[in-house]
C-alpha cells in the first residue's frame, strides 16, 4: 500500500493519463507477458509497480504503473544482461548455464478421445524425462497444459513462460499404428534446432518415448557444451499392455479431483497386474493415495500408509524415481511429522528431478510449519520458476504469507490467483483467511462461502466459513457449521482439525483443545501448521497445546517462527 508521502509524491510528479497502465492486465500486455510473470519480476527485479488503497473503504490494493518507468526498467535490464537478446530468458548465449524448456501438450490429431490419455502420455513422459538432466529448467506440467488445444506461436509461449526452447508437436493414431512429429523451437528466432518423425506401432510407444527424449537430450546439450553425452536412464517397462494403463491412471490423476484420482488408481492397480515389477505404477499408487490424503478426501491413517507400502516398492524396483521418493517425503512429513527424515527425502527427490514443482511446494510447507519462512518462500519461488501457471502453488504462496502475518501480501497474492482462474477454489480460501484477520469479516465469510461451494463442500473450506461467524459473532451460524461437519462425518472423512477451527473462532479453549488432540490422534495434515496459524494465537501459554506442539515435534509453541520485522519476505526474498 502506498504511504501518505508517496501519495503526496505521485501528485507532485503529474503524468498523462496515456502513460498509466491500469491493473495487472494492462501492465502485463504492455510487456508481453503473463500476469503472473510480471508479478514474479515485481518481486524479484523490483518491476516498478505502484500501489494505493481503493476508496469507499475498499481494502484490495488497487495496481498501477507508467509506460514511462517501465521503458526505464527494461533499458536497466538489458544493460545489465538479466535477459539474452530478444528478450529471450531461457537460452543464455554463455555455456555451460541453465536452460529453460517447455513441452508443450501434443495435439491429438486423430480427434479421438479414447486416444487422448496417449497423447497427454507422451508430453507427462517427455516432461518426466528432461526434467532428469540437471542442466535443464523444464516447465511443469500443470502449466505446459494450459496450452492444451489452443493454436501456438512458440514465440508468445517463450515470452509467457520465460523460456529459451519450446518442444511441439502432433500425434496421430491409426488402428495400432502411431505416428508422432516433433518440432524442437528457438523461440528468439522461431528457428527449428530439431525436428524428428516417428510411424511405430503402439506397442513400441515406451521405446518411441526414450528415443525423443534422447534426441532432445541431445540437441540441448550441443547448445551448452558442444556435443551431447548424457545418456538418460530407461524409465519404463517392457509390457506394453502395462505401460498404456500407467498412461491412463496418469492422465485421470492429473485431474486432481476426487473421482478422477480413484480412477487412476484403479488404472496404476491394473498396470501392476499386467506388470507386478512395474516401479512407475507403483509410484503411481503411491501419488493417488497422497494426493487423497492432501486433498483431504481420505483419512491420514487410511491413505498414507498405503503411500509408504507403495513408494518403497517402487524404490526397491527402481531407486530413481523422484515420484516414489517425494512420496516417502510426503509420508514423513504429514503422517511421522519425522521432520528430519521429511528433510532428506525431499532433497533427495531434488537431486533425481530438480524440476518436480509439487515436491517444492510440500518442502516449503514443512519450512514453515518449522518457522523457517524465508527458506520456505525460496522453495515457491523455485517451485513458481518451474511451474508458473500452477493455481496450488501460487495459492501456497499466499498462505506462507499469511502465516507470517503479513495479510495485506497474502491477500494480494490470493485475489492475484483467483484472477489467474475464478473457480479455483483454494485461491478465495487464502484470500478470505487473509481478509479475517485484517478485520474484513463479511467479506472474508462470502469468500469462504464461495471457496466451500465451489470445492463440494470441502469440510476444511466449510470450517474456515465456521470460524469467521463465530469471530463475527454469530454464534448460530457457528453451530449450524458444526453440525453440517458432525453430519458429513458420517458418510465421509471430516478432519477433526476443521471442528477445532471453528471452535477456535469463539476462542472455545477447551472445546478446541479437545477436537485438536482429535486431530492429533487421526494424524490430521494441517496439524503440523499448529505453531504458525493464527486461529491458535489464543491458546499458545496452555499448558494441554504446548503438549501437543511437542508431541508434533514443533518449535516452542510460545514463540511461534514469526518474523519481528515488519519488512515483507517477498521483498526481502528478492533483494537477494
């Protein structure tokens, strides 16, 4: 927000109306580029954005900037070399350094639907691949695929995704015939520096896959080091069968939600019938029961077990996998709280795939329910780096923030991810957990109305509705809550921890200290926040929470890992 003597200094310094930008939109087509990108160089290379508060009352920061200083910016940045010629970020012109790539959804060109979960297959399995060559930065999934079905200038994608090469191509399937083209693009010049052909049976598709990724490989590291050498390892099996319902269950697991992650498990089930030393399949078990439990649709001590049992299976059969390994990681944090063994599992899924932005995203949540925030805001900032389209991440950007209390930040990252996509419904979670705690009690309890409808009635967004009416006042609607979750309780699982946080909106000690131990007993996820959330402030000098803080093996729960300075660590992250 902008102070009184910035105000006074905006006014001092007069502009025409035709050099203002208005909003993230506007200041993002002005560059070229994505919103969220161009909120990413505010915070990292200091982008010259301004910033005042709305009238009427209004708390939503309202964004503004001036071609003018934005010319300024980008002349200081050419001359310090922060982007290669063309504005190209991706392909620096000194070797040996990173390269940034992006595979891009391959276009199902048969048109049939049953073929689609091939197509998206092969992309997964590329992206999969080159994300095991430490000298590349490849673009996540979940942000490759926005591009999914829309025509595509490789030139506009570089820009959008900062990256120096773009991998496209088409599939088209035929009976049991497959035929695949691929176009490896300079998005500086919109030159080919690779192109390949492929008519095999579908049979040969695994093979087909490690050929690509070995010419791509290849292609890459001529531009780094004058000729490739890196031989990537095999990461498939050798029964067809098996390997096409691998590609099934990932193409219903990508989908995240509840009905589609049964069905992929069913289809890694089935891989492992057709091919019970199948580690990929494995670790695709291990994935679904993860995501489960993450998402909350099934019960910690139901799901993570079963995610052990899988993972180290997959890791007995193939001691590569980053998947598996981050699933143990997983495990080790939500479900041991073995902090420590958490720690080591998930930097060593970093060493097998620096580029696995959901293992990112869980680290940084585990550093800062230890208080470690700063190191917590790097690992979504790299998580962002590789996937910068992701909804999740951005949205655990914002509840990084506000568990350090800085609302204001946390809920301008929250409103800039409901921007990104409307019907994600964690983005208005965020955003009105942010808006209570600065006071704005209506309008947060319409933003957890909305994060509840749109999630099915998602127990936890359902509780953080709860909580806002009892800190309003409005005890009965506090208790209708309640009652709604004691019912749903018994056709599906309801997390204790979401009955304690609505009784923690009246500051209900007891009552919240019981359903917390609750909590506790299920291994409930968003326990292992009990130290930083701001709904437990009240309790933290009883002697039945301190209890439980270290049972959990978390820091003194009387002094919470919070920063004293005021100064925000997204700008402090960014000075660096």
């Amino acid at each position: 927000m902008a102070t009184g003597e910035n105000k006074a200094k905006f006014e001092a310094e007069p502009r025409s109306p035709a050099d203002r930008l208005d909003y993230w939109q506007e200041i993002a087509q002005y560059l070229g580029r994505e919103v969220r990108t161009v909120q990413r160089w505010e915070r990292q290379k200091a982008l010259p954005v301004r910033r005042l508060s709305g009238e009427g009352g209004d708390t939503q920061p309202r964004v503004f900037a001036y071609k003018s200083e934005i010319d300024e910016w980008l002349a200081r940045q050419s001359s310090q070399r922060v982007f290669p010629p063309n504005h190209s970020s991706g392909f620096p012109d000194a070797a040996p350094q990173l390269l940034r790539v992006a595979v891009l959804p391959l276009e199902n060109s048969g048109g049939n639907p049953e073929t689609e979960f091939l197509s998206d297959g092969v992309s997964d399995s590329l992206i999969a691949r080159l994300s095991q060559l430490p000298t590349l930065r490849v673009i996540s999934r979940t942000s490759a695929i926005r591009y999914k079905g829309q025509p595509i200038d490789p030139c506009v994608v570089g820009r959008e995704l900062d990256v120096g090469a773009v991998l496209a191509g088409r599939m088209v399937t035929r009976g049991n015939a497959l035929m695949i083209s691929l176009e490896l693009i300079d998005v500086r010049d919109d030159s080919i520096l690779w192109a390949g052909r492929y008519n095999r049976g579908i049979d040969d598709l695994a093979s087909v896959e490690e050929e690509i990724s070995q010419s791509v490989v290849e292609k890459l590291e001529a531009r780094l080091s004058g000729g490739g050498r890196t031989r990537l390892p095999k990461r498939s099996t050798q029964a067809p069968q098996a390997y096409r319902l691998y590609l099934k269950g990932r193409y219903y697991w990508n989908k995240r939600n509840g009905d589609a992650v049964k069905k992929g498990l069913d289809y890694f089930k089935r891989a492992i019938d057709a091919e019970p030393t199948f580690a990929l399949a494995y670790a695709g078990i291990a994935d679904s029961y993860a995501m489960s439990v993450f998402n909350i649709m099934i019960s910690p001590r139901d799901g993570l077990p079963k995610a052990r049992a899988a993972a180290t299976r997959a890791l007995e059969l193939d001691s590569s996998l980053a998947e598996a390994c981050s699933s143990v990681a997983f495990v080790k944090l939500f479900y041991d709280w073995d902090w420590a063994g958490a720690e080591r599992e998930f930097h060593r899924t970093f060493e097998l795939d620096p580029n696995y932005s959901i293992a990112r995203q869980w680290y940084a949540m585990e550093l800062a329910a230890l208080g470690r925030h700063e190191a917590a805001v790097r690992e979504t900032e790299r998580g962002l780096e590789i996937d910068p389209l992701s909804l999740s991440i951005n949205a655990t950007s914002s509840l990084l923030l506000y568990f350090v209390r800085q609302y204001d930040q946390a809920l301008e990252q929250g409103l800039a991810t409901v921007e990104m996509d409307p019907s994600f419904f964690a983005s208005h979670f965020v955003s009105a957990l942010a808006l209570e705690q600065m006071g704005e009690l209506e309008k947060a309890r319409t933003e957890f109305r909305v994060s509840a409808d749109l999630s099915g009635r998602w127990p936890l967004f359902v509780a953080g509705y709860g909580h806002a009416c009892a800190t309003a006042g409005d005890r009965e609607e506090a208790l209708r809550i309640v009652a709604e979750l004691q019912d749903t309780s018994v056709r599906k699982y309801v997390s204790s921890f979401a009955v304690a946080a609505v009784y923690a909106g009246w500051q209900d000690r007891d009552l919240t200290l019981d359903w917390l131990e609750k909590a506790y007993d299920e291994r409930a996820t968003w326990m292992i926040f009990l130290n930083v959330h701001p709904y437990f402030d009240f309790l933290r000098s009883e002697p039945r929470f301190q209890n439980l803080v270290r049972k959990i093996g978390l820091p003194n729960a009387a002094t919470p890992g919070v920063p004293q300075k005021k100064e925000s660590l997204m700008s402090r992250n960014s000075k660096r």
